[in-house]
C-alpha cells in the first residue's frame, strides 16, 4: 500500500503561484531535486494543513522505504 501511496502523492503539486521555488512542481520533483527543502521539512515540520499535510507524509514514506 504504501508503493501505491508514494506513487500517487508523488504526482501531487504544489500551487503555481507563491510558493517560490515549489511553484506548479510534484513532490516527486522537490523530493528529487531540493534536497534543502526535503531536510527542512524533515527537521522543521511536525505537522500541516492543505497540501503540507501530504508533502510531510510523503517525504516521510519516501524516507523510511530508503533507510
């Protein structure tokens, strides 16, 4: 379940519009390619709201299938 669950949050974006360098991108994208912001979150993120509730879901499945 949690391949199934990765994969499809993966495709999930971030607004268009201000939101900075996450503008229109998937999670896939930032997990892949702002590593910075993917150790922010790991380090500073507890909990959100809207779409930060699932980008810190996500990073934490992307990071306990890669430990």
């Amino acid at each position: 379940m949690s391949a199934e669950k990765i994969e499809r949050y993966g495709k999930l974006r971030f607004a268009a519009l201000d939101m900075g360098a996450l503008n229109g991108k998937t999670f896939s994208d930032v997990f892949q390619n702002n590593k910075q912001f993917v150790q922010f979150t790991v380090n500073n993120m507890s909990e959100g709201t809207g779409i930060f509730k699932f980008w810190i879901e996500y990073v934490k499945l992307k990071k306990s299938k890669h430990a």
